[in-house]
C-alpha cells in the first residue's frame, strides 16, 4: 500500500508514509503474539504522528 502512495501521490503528500508494522524480529511464540503484533493503538499513534507533522 505504501509503495503504491508512492508512486501515485508523492508530489502530493503532506507529510511523510508511515508504516505500522511488528518488530523486526523472529516471530514469537503463540503467548506473546499479542504483544508483538500491532494493535489499534500502535495505529492510532502513527496516526497522531502524521497529523502532526
């Protein structure tokens, strides 16, 4: 999705692409899978940090 914003609206941005994604890491076992994947929150901060750019 990124790189499509990219090469379709570039000139036309206000403020830079932010991704939300999981750590780059090796992925977690089953019990920890909640803490590292993303979550409503972790979007809503990118959100905010777009805004406010």
């Amino acid at each position: 999705m990124i790189a499509e914003i990219n090469d379709r609206a570039i000139l036309s941005l206000e403020a830079p692409v932010m991704r939300v994604t999981a750590p780059d890491s090796v992925f977690p076992f089953s019990q920890a899978e909640t803490v590292w994947l993303p979550n409503h929150n972790d979007i809503v901060e990118r959100v905010k940090e777009v805004i406010a750019f």
